[in-house]
C-alpha cells in the first residue's frame, strides 16, 4: 500500500511540473475598429499630419497608417492621397428595383382578420460603460461648462469651457504634442496631445498656442491660451478620444 501512494504521488509531482499555469483575472484591453470609409481619400494640404488627418475623419492613426502602407514617424506629402479604408475596400451595393417583366409575387386578397396586439416597443440599450483609461485626466481650464458631450452628434464630439480671452489651457496629462496648427476646420488654433498609443486629447479654439508638434508636455502644464478662434466666443473646445473616437470627457475628468 505505502508503495502504491508513493507512486502516486511521483506522478502527481511529474504532471504538475508539465503543466501549463493559466493565470485568470483581468482582461485584454478592446481592439481598436476604425469605422473605414469606402472609396473616399483624403489629399493631405501644406500643414497636415497624419495625426490631424485621422483625427478629422475620427480614424485611429495606426489604421490610416496601416491603410497605407506608411510606417512611423508618419511622413506625408502636399498633394499625396490617402485612403480612408483598407486596401480592396469595396462598398456594398444596394439592391435596385426589378427590372421590367421580372417576377413579382402574385397579389392576395386581403382578408379581414381579427386585430392583434402591437408588440411592446423594446426600451433602447443603455449606453456602454467607457472604457478604462490609465491616465490620469485632469481638468484643462477653468471655467463653467457651456456644451456638453452628445454621442453621435458632430458637433458636440466635447466639451466647451468658457472663459476670458488669454485664460490658461493646460495639458489634461502627461504626453508628446502630435499636432499644433489650424488646418482643422471649426477647430480653429488647435492642439492635440498623443497620452499612450489608444488616447488623445484636443485643444481648440485657442488664441495663443506655446507648444510645438513633437514637445513632451506635463499634466496641468500650460500649453496655450483660451480664444475664439473658430469660435462665436472665448472658450476651449476639449475632446478625449479613444483609438481615434470622441469619447465623454466628464466621464473622464474629476468631479468639481
């Protein structure tokens, strides 16, 4: 008998020691999905970047890149045409009507039947929770709220904070400048910060801007100043975006 549990415990050590360990807990962080455009382009202008590109078609940087075969640090050309889709993209058609003297299903009499109850109108999903981020955000002026977030609407994608012209506009966390110029239409004097390789934040309307494309900024640093460039009044337009989405940015930033 002492034999026989010996043994068995010698092929018991044996296969824990071939075994595989498969750790539980957490999970893989959500592929990034670029909604792609079918047949359309972008011609890039003096100025672009492949950062304000992507980010004025609401595309992740590494897709458009991809898309096109351009490695980093993302150079492009005036005049050179990007596609907003994968190469052999294709758009799917829509059917026609029949045509002349095709089938049709033959006519029915209508017949009187009893009444039938509509169903309940099913209640619409709620919204998906955001999705976890590892900055820490921090509020990029002072200032009341004047607009907030709406998802899908276009031009709601932020927040707008008011304030006077020349308040601070302060980096909302730590990371390198991808883009400083005023080539995005109804951005006016824009800044956008790259935090890690799915988040991104945006700056605009400002009247000053006092950083440039490729400097690392610290949270909570200055980076420009309030305006209404592109704008009815001094405010800052401020978005978040996620793999190249608007996301909420209250979602986001500390309560106040």
């Amino acid at each position: 008998m002492r034999t026989l549990v010996v043994a068995s415990m010698a092929l018991a050590l044996v296969a824990c020691g071939s075994s595989k360990v498969i750790r539980t807990g957490g999970s893989a962080p959500p592929p990034r999905v670029s909604a792609p455009k079918p047949g359309q382009t972008a011609t890039v202008s003096r100025g672009d970047t492949m950062y304000g590109i992507a980010f004025r078609n609401g595309i992740d940087v590494r897709d458009l890149a991809a898309w096109n075969g351009i490695g980093p640090p993302y150079t492009i050309y005036p005049g050179q045409k990007l596609r907003l889709y994968p190469r052999g993209g294709t758009v799917a058609s829509t059917p026609s009507r029949p045509p002349t003297g095709a089938y049709r299903p033959p006519a029915t009499t209508p017949t009187t039947t009893p009444a039938t109850p509509r169903p309940a109108t099913p209640r619409p999903a709620p919204p998906p929770a955001p999705a976890a981020s590892p900055i820490a955000w921090t509020w990029p002026a002072a200032g009341e709220i004047l607009s907030r977030f709406v998802a899908g609407e276009p031009t709601r994608q932020g927040i707008d904070i008011g304030g006077g012209s020349g308040t601070p506009v302060r980096a909302a966390g730590d990371g390198v400048v991808v883009y400083s110029g005023a080539g995005l239409v109804g951005y006016g004097e824009l800044i956008i910060v790259k935090h890690n390789d799915a988040w991104l934040s945006a700056y605009g309307h400002n009247r000053t801007r006092q950083v440039n494309e490729g400097e690392l900024v610290k949270a909570g640093q200055q980076i420009a100043e309030m305006g209404r460039t592109g704008a009815a009044r001094d405010m800052l337009h401020f978005e978040i975006r996620y793999n190249g989405k608007p996301v909420d940015p209250q979602a986001y930033l500390p309560k106040r």
